[in-house]
C-alpha cells in the first residue's frame, strides 16, 4: 500500500526549516513528507508522483505565498493540474496576516481550499490543527474505515440511495456493495439473504434488516433518541444549525426542549461539503463537521 504524501514548499530555508520540523515530527511515521526549497523542484517530485505506478496519493499541497521564482498561487494552480484531488493550502507569513481578505476571496473563488500562517516555533499547534483537519477529511473518504451498516443492492436502486443518502447526512459510516457483486453475494449468503428483499443492511454486529424503514433503520441505529411524549417548553422545527443552536441554548436555560426534523440532524448544511459562511470559521467549514459539533453540544 502506497503512503499517502503531504509535500510543503518554501525557498526561504529558515522558513523550509520549521516546516520541515513540523510535518516530520508529527506525521512522517504515517505520510510521507516532502519539502521542497524551490517550486520547480517541488513540481518535479510532484510530476513524478502523478507518473508513478503506484500511483501515490497527494493529501495536500502547501506552498508559502511569496517566492521568487513563481508565486504560491500559481504553484498550487499548477500542483492542482497534476493532482486534482489534493487539497491545496497557502502558507502565509505572521507579519502578513492582513492578507487574510483576499485570501478569503481566493477561497471563495475556487482557486485554493485553505491558508494559514506559516509555522514559526515548534510545536506550533495552530498550524497541526489544520493540517489534522485536512487529514481527518481524507481518512473520512476511504473505503476501509470502519462502518457501523453495510447496504447490498442493486447499484443504481433509488431506494439504495435514499438510504444512504440518509446515513450520509446523519454523519454515520457506512459501506456500499451492487448485490451482484463478489462482495455483495458473499455477505448475502452470509447473512442468510440472498434473495433480499433488498436493499439489505447488516449492522456492524450482524442483525440484518431486510428493506427497513426509515423508522426503523434510525431505530436499529441508535439515532432516534427524543421522546414525543409529555409537556415540552420550546419545540424547534428543523435541525439544521440555527434549530439545533436553538435547542442547545433552550435546554441550557432549563427550558424542556425537543427539536424535530423529517430526516436528520443538520438539515442542508449536512449534506454541503463546504459552507463558507458559518460564524467562526472564516475559511469555511465542512458540513458534517458543523452537525456533528452543534449536536455534539
């Protein structure tokens, strides 16, 4: 298995030095890390991922925002050719934070996907934090992390993809076989079902629900906690955050408060892979990282 590579560049050795510090010191026992003192030079190594056979995984790119030879926006246009799925971070310098405003308007444009003050001290946790969150991000997309339900059915069954659109939006993971598939029919037979009726899901234990309801499935999960029963002070309509905000602070002032949604928490926000203007994260925060700390709260 290929490790996946984290590559930083920077032509100001002092600069390359920290950074250097801070990825290695950190990460390198599970990514590989390069750091490049040039952007020609780091394009290369780039160029030769992108050509190996083993096709290496580029996480994220990270280029300081001023060098001689090319600009670091133009680096990471350039690195977003070649490896298109890489999230692409622009390192700015402390003493140049308020370049912070059109740097949101780089975001907001497509052209980059985060920034953040070069690190200058070790350890310096500030910069770890986004670069956890970008990993975190990518461990989420993988196949072989751990699933709490697997569905089987065919591929293209609309039922199929209600249901995990539904597991998706509720932030819980889950894994996908076509009923006609090696993996599919093998975990069929496992469970006794090969002939549905589908969509089958089978949760991490083995209890198998055979075209569940959404009740249902909410209920074999755990996700339905609320009671409808008894006086309530405050009923929130909608769990999107502004409802699920509205719940945490009602219940804080303790008021009884329920909050009822037709599907699940999060409302749109958890289904956007980006929301750029929610209050405390200027660089935009992703949707089911909103839901989860909202709920969470």
């Amino acid at each position: 298995m290929t490790t996946p590579t984290l590559l930083a560049v920077d032509d100001q050795p002092g600069a390359l030095a920290v950074i250097r510090r801070e990825l290695t010191g950190r990460y390198a026992a599970d990514y590989q890390v390069i750091c490049e003192g040039s952007p020609d030079s780091a394009l290369r190594r780039l160029d030769a991922l992108k050509r190996a056979t083993s096709n290496a995984a580029v996480l994220a790119v990270l280029a300081a925002k001023d060098m001689t030879a090319m600009s670091g926006l133009e680096f990471l246009h350039r690195a977003h050719q070649m490896h298109p799925h890489a999230q692409r971070v622009l390192l700015i310098p402390w003493s140049n934070r308020s370049a912070s405003k059109p740097i949101l308007r780089l975001i907001s444009q497509g052209r980059i996907d985060r920034y953040t003050v070069s690190p200058s001290h070790s350890p310096d946790e500030s910069f770890h934090h986004l670069v956890t969150e970008l990993l975190h991000d990518w461990q989420q997309q993988q196949p072989n992390r751990p699933t709490m339900v697997t569905v089987v059915d065919d591929r293209w069954a609309p039922r199929s993809a209600e249901l995990r659109d539904l597991l998706q939006r509720g932030g819980l993971p889950f894994g996908f076989h076509a009923s006609d598939s090696a993996e599919g029919r093998a975990l069929l037979a496992q469970v006794d079902r090969p002939n549905g009726p589908f969509p089958v899901v089978v949760r991490y234990d083995g209890q198998v629900l055979a075209n569940p309801s959404n009740e249902q499935l909410a209920l074999a999960l755990g996700v339905r906690h609320a009671t409808i029963e008894g006086t309530f002070d405050v009923v929130v309509i909608g769990a999107g955050p502004a409802g699920l905000s509205a719940g945490v602070y009602a219940a804080s002032e303790g008021l009884r408060t329920v909050v009822i949604d037709r599907e699940s928490i999060g409302g749109q926000a958890s289904s956007s892979s980006l929301i750029r203007n929610y209050l405390g994260f200027p660089v935009g925060i992703g949707g089911a990282v909103s839901h989860e700390s909202v709920a969470g709260s």
